[in-house]
C-alpha cells in the first residue's frame, strides 16, 4: 500500500429531533426543519455513510432510533435539535447506545 492508510468513511446517525406537541402550532416550521436538515445530510455524505432516524419527535421515535443506530452500528451521532426538544426526545435514544 506504499504507506498510504486507506480512507475510513464512518457511519454516522443523524437525529432530526423536535416536539410532537408543536406540530398543529406551527406546521410551516416541519418544511423549513426538513430542508435544513437535507443540507445536514448532504454534508455528511460527503464524508461518511449516515444513518437517518427521520424525525424524532416521541420518546417511543427516540427509542426506536437508538435500537436503530445500534443495528446500524453508528460510530458518532449528531442530534440535529430543530425548535423545543426535550431530554425526553433524546434520552431514550442516546441511553441505549451507553449499553
């Protein structure tokens, strides 16, 4: 390999997060959330394979994200935090990749 290293594309989870109870609210806000995150992911792919949860706006989305992320086998996850999100949007999720 003449002391080249080869080049290590990671996977990365990415975590769109937001409130549930937000949506009737303010329903121009998902668009706007939706196309930020597309410029998110396109950056990403750039430099590694990503792992998408969608958007993550229950405990029970953030659970189901982290069992996600696991059978993916992320190596670093980013919480993209779109307006109010609570712990309880994360924790779930975050909780069962410590395991």
């Amino acid at each position: 390999m003449n002391g080249m290293q080869p080049k290590v594309r990671p996977r990365i989870g990415l975590m769109f997060t937001g409130l549930e109870a937000y949506k009737p609210q303010f329903p121009e806000l998902a668009d706007i959330g939706k196309n930020m995150y597309e410029k998110y992911i396109s950056r990403f792919r750039e430099i590694g394979d990503v792992v998408e949860a969608k958007f993550v706006d229950t405990p029970e989305k953030s659970e189901a994200a982290g069992r996600q992320f696991i059978e993916a086998g992320i190596d670093i996850l980013f919480v993209f935090p779109f307006g109010y999100t609570t712990g309880m949007i994360i924790i779930p999720c975050v909780f069962q990749l410590n395991e």
